[in-house]
C-alpha cells in the first residue's frame, strides 16, 4: 500500500463524554500527555492524509486545540465528529477550531427529546433542540466548513423521519449507521437497541430523497475504520483485538497495522471520514 493515499485516520484520544448514550461503545483507555500525542501526530502525518478527531466526546478534552493545531502544522487536514453540545454552548471558546477544520461531523440520532432522554443523549438535565442543531449548522456553514451528520439508527429512533430537518440544514454528507454491538467488553448492555438488516432498510427508504447519503449496516462498519485508540493502538473492530502502541517506540504506523485486520475494499466504497 502506498503511503499518505488519501487516507483517514480516526483519533479517539479523548475516551470519555458529557453524555451518556445507551449504545456508546468507547472504552475507558488510559491517555498520554500533550507532547506524547505530539510525536504520535507526526508519525501519523507520514501515512495518512487526514485525521478525524473523535472521542467519546472530542470538545472534553483541553488537547482538542492544541492537537489539531499540531496536524496541520505537518500537512495533515482536520476533521472533527461531536455531539455539538460545546459549541453551542461555549461557542467562543471554540473559534478557533473554525479556521482550523475542514468538516464537522454532528452526531444527531434524534430530534425528539423524549427520544434523546431514552438514548442518554443529554448533558446533564439539557437536551440539544431541534433549533440548536440548527444553529449550529448554520454557523458551520458559515465558516465554509464542511457539514456532516452522522445519525445511528436504533430500536429508539426507528420511527423518526429526519428528511425535513436534512433538508432544512442541507449537509454536505449524511451517514446513517446501523447500532453495532462492537466485539469488546461493554459497561452496558443494549441488546434491546439492536435492528435488523430489514429494519434499518427500511429506515434507509424513508430518507431516499437525501442523495447526500452514505449508509452503513454492521458489515460496511467491519474493519472498514482505521481507528486509533487514546493509547495509540489501532483497533480492529471485528475481533477486538489490538495493535501494540505506537507511543515512545520504534514502531511505525504501518508495523503497528499489520497486527489488525483491514479491508481496503470496504474502505475505498465509501466516504472516508
């Protein structure tokens, strides 16, 4: 493979949130410091060509800025997934993420906020409005930021239809995930949340009018990430298992990549953030 093709890592390095949704599969992993991520960014900028910060929830950590600050200063773009709360909240503290970014992803399963409070998508006893969302697009927007909604689709918000606000924020990019139940060890059980194929096709068809659209059930999801850990492992999200750290060693990006499974094909099909 060669390197820095266009590709896109996802950096979960802040493995915790301000919210609490029922099916949030992150783990809680040990973090390094400032400057140990540092290093870890630089050896990243030499395999890939974008970077998404994600989490948990990316805007509790006080890295976020300085890291992305650091991916671009070595070539990498920036990317960024969260559920909002922060920057509608504490917009100003965020500024300069604005002109750092080149897409923001919004994690929005429901507008409904008896639906968010059953999902535990909440901060405290605040639930983001439909009219916050929406705001907070526009303003993304207005940056010249890509936009992007991601929505997982479960047994809680199965009869919900999104296309009026979709088509009222106009996102350049909607991606609707089928709930995964990932092969690691959870601290709750959602079972219950699970969908099947036929269910989530069916949410799909209710939004068929979006052509933004990217649809991904638990097969598309499989091994079709790369994903890197708070302790700088790559994850593979099929078996479980992990590569060894690429933190304060000698070990390369690719080196630790031949310790997970991959599939390339899955990943060129679709949208890569």
């Amino acid at each position: 493979m060669l390197l820095n093709q266009n590709l896109t890592v996802n950096f979960h390095f802040a493995p915790f949130c301000n919210m609490k949704c029922k099916y949030c599969f992150v783990e809680k992993t040990d973090t390094y410091s400032l400057e140990e991520y540092f290093q870890v960014i630089e050896k990243l900028a030499k395999f890939f060509s974008r970077i998404n910060f994600v989490g948990g929830e990316p805007t509790t950590s006080p890295y976020l800025i300085p890291l992305v600050r650091k991916a671009k200063s070595v070539g990498l773009e920036c990317s960024m997934v969260t559920n909002g709360f922060e920057l509608i909240h504490h917009e100003n503290k965020y500024q300069e993420l604005f002109t750092l970014l080149s897409c923001i992803g919004i994690s929005i399963d429901s507008l409904d906020e008896k639906t968010n409070n059953k999902i535990g998508r909440k901060c405290g006893y605040h639930i983001i409005s439909r009219s916050e969302y929406e705001n907070l697009c526009k303003t993304i927007k207005a940056h010249g930021i890509k936009l992007k909604i991601n929505t997982v689709v479960s047994k809680l918000n199965l009869d919900e239809n999104f296309s009026k606000f979709y088509k009222s924020i106009n996102p350049d990019r909607i991606k609707l995930f089928q709930v995964l139940k990932p092969n690691n060890h959870l601290k709750q059980n959602y079972d219950d949340l699970l969908i099947s194929q036929e269910e989530f096709t069916k949410f799909i068809q209710k939004h068929s009018a979006n052509v933004q659209i990217v649809v991904e059930n638990n097969d598309a999801m499989t091994n079709a990430y790369y994903i890197l850990n708070s302790e700088c492992q790559f994850l593979d999200n099929k078996t479980g298992i992990k590569s060894p750290s690429i933190v304060n060693n000698s070990l390369s990006v690719e080196e630790a990549l031949s310790y997970i499974g991959f599939d390339y094909k899955k990943y060129s099909a679709r949208y890569c953030a």
